[in-house]
C-alpha cells in the first residue's frame, strides 16, 4: 500500500518520467524514534544510527532514496509508532520490539530477563532458526526486521540500590516489558509500565523508585540528575532489549526491488555500528553516574542467575504459555547459547 505523500511524489514526477524515460521520481522516508535528537557524528547512537541509515541509502541510490529523522517522537507518539508501521502510515522506526507487547505479546521476547546474556548471544540469533522464527512472524504481522541492535540495561535508583532481587522489595520499579514486571512483582516490587523517555518525570515526581533501562537511555535521559545509584550491566547483565530498525511491510513491498537491496544491505551493515555504540555506552554510563556523585555498582554472575531462576519460574513460563508461536520461540531462543 502506497502512503499519500508516496503517490504525489510520483505524481510530481511522472512529467519527467515521461520526459527522460530514465528519470525516476525520489522517494522520502520518514524515521521515527523517541530518542534523543543528534547529528550524524554526535548524540544518542541509536538517532545516530538512523541517521547514518539515511545518509547511506540516499548516496548508493543516486539520490533516488531519501529518509527524513524524526527524533524524541516528534513525528508520532512512542507507543503508536508500531502499528502505524503495521498500517503503512509510517515507513521506518528505530523500536524497542517489546513495546510491542501490547499488540503482539510474542514480541516481548526481546525483553526475556535471563534469556540473552551477551551481545554475542543475542547478535547470534539472526542466524538462527530463532532469527528467522522472529522475522518470519514479524513479516507476517507488516514489519520488516531491518537491523539488528541489542542493548544491555543497568539500574538508575532515586536512593538506594538495586542490585539483587531481594532490593527490590517495597520498591517502585520500571521494568521495560511485561515479563520484566513480572520478575520483579515476585521479587516484590511494585511496577510501572512506560517508556523509557518518560522515565526521568516518573522518579523525578517519586511515582518510581528505579528505572531499569539500557545504558544509553540511562545517559540520553539524563538520569543521572535524579539518581543516587546505578547498577552497571557492562560485566553482567540480565536485562537486554531488542531494539532493531523496523520498516513498514506494505512500504517496503511497494519499492522497486533495487531500492528493496539497498535497504536490506544498509541495515545490515549498520549492526557493527549498533553493537560498537550500546557497548561504548555500557562503559560510559558509570563515568557519567560516578560524576554525579552516584553510587556505581556491578553485577556478578551469580546475582543474575538470582535473576534468571527467578525468571525461569515465571515470565519464562508465562510467555511460553501464551501462544503457539510464543512457545517456539522461547524454545528457539534458549538453544542459542
């Protein structure tokens, strides 16, 4: 399905069409995210990485392929950016997959607490059966899996730290998905569902004790600023979130296919670029925590296996139960070691 914007561009164009022969008219993309807005060389790297994706699809078509940056949700609310893919009334966002949760609950496996354990582990799930399961889903549902970027995530905490599950009784906790709420509900916290974007007014009002998110939300939220500790995930972490770069299916299929190559082989390539980022910033973020005078502290091994028994009994089983698809999924997933 063609968006509006797609058919006057064509009709635009068509004079010259006819004209050249040659001549093609020039596409523009739209890319949402809510992160923070940058320039192609500083800033949040995930508005960076957009921005590199557009710059680079523009200059191996000719120009034929443009796309527009939209950051901080400018474009369209964070939460609604999924479906408006699903419709073809947005071409490209930069997402965290288990937003998606509400509309497609098999998606929640990008935020699996205990399930992905290192970037190598979940970068390896592209090639295999549980990449393809994913993207095969995703693609049925309107959404093509661009690129994959994972993020590991750490604690930003208004007092005291959150480290083990037993600090997290009688705390009020983000978790970022629904089987991350349910991690910490039976660790004994209460939970609040938002993204991370709205993070810092929750702790700053006192609705949130703790904030778990991924390092570079953690420094683009400016946390800091409310936060007396942090909990690093850059040895150890239970807590990491699949956040590729989607496109819209309808939009997609819509392309001449040697703009559909083009594409396909820019998000690709822009993989290096996220892991290199979400690592740089898992080093960061304690600097960052550290000049503010916050309180650092680390994951050893055997506190996320805390974690992960913990998740192993309920939002692994949970998630497994839901769904035919979610079940091979989570059985796919957790052969990749």
């Amino acid at each position: 399905m063609l968006t509006r914007r797609h058919l006057l561009a064509s009709a635009v164009a068509a004079p010259a069409v006819l004209r050249f022969g040659l001549a093609q008219a020039a596409t523009t993309l739209k890319i949402s995210h809510q992160f923070p807005g940058g320039t192609i060389d500083k800033g949040d790297f995930r508005d960076r990485l957009c921005r590199k994706f557009a710059a680079e699809i523009a200059k191996r078509s000719g120009g034929e392929l443009n796309a527009d940056v939209y950051p901080n949700s400018s474009l369209i609310k964070t939460n609604a950016q999924f479906s408006a893919m699903r419709k073809g009334a947005l071409d490209i966002s930069l997402y965290p997959l288990p937003y998606a949760g509400g509309e497609l609950p098999e998606t929640n496996i990008g935020l699996m607490p205990g399930l992905v354990a290192s970037y190598d582990q979940g970068l390896a799930w592209k090639k295999n059966p549980v990449g393809k399961a994913l993207t095969d889903f995703l693609a049925d549902k309107g959404i093509v899996m661009l690129t994959w970027v994972w993020q590991a995530g750490g604690v930003a905490s208004r007092s005291r730290p959150l480290v083990a599950p037993e600090d997290a009784k009688g705390m009020k906790v983000r978790g970022g998905s629904k089987e991350m709420d349910m991690v910490l509900q039976a660790a004994g916290a209460a939970v609040l569902s938002l993204p991370s974007n709205e993070i810092y007014a929750a702790m700053q009002t006192g609705a949130c004790d703790a904030g778990i998110t991924s390092s570079t939300s953690l420094i683009s939220f400016r946390l800091e600023e409310i936060a007396k500790s942090l909990t690093s995930g850059a040895g150890n972490s239970y807590w990491f979130m699949l956040e590729p770069l989607l496109m819209s299916k309808s939009i997609f299929d819509a392309m001449p296919k040697k703009h559909q190559d083009i594409i396909l082989a820019v998000g690709a390539e822009m993989e290096g670029f996220g892991r290199e980022g979400a690592q740089a910033d898992d080093v960061e973020v304690a600097k960052v925590y550290e000049k503010a005078g916050a309180k650092v502290s680390a994951l050893d091994a055997a506190t996320v296996g805390k974690w992960r028994d913990i998740a192993r009994d309920t939002a692994w089983k949970n998630y497994s139960g839901k769904t035919a698809t979610s079940a091979n999924l989570m059985k796919l997933a957790a052969d990749v070691t």
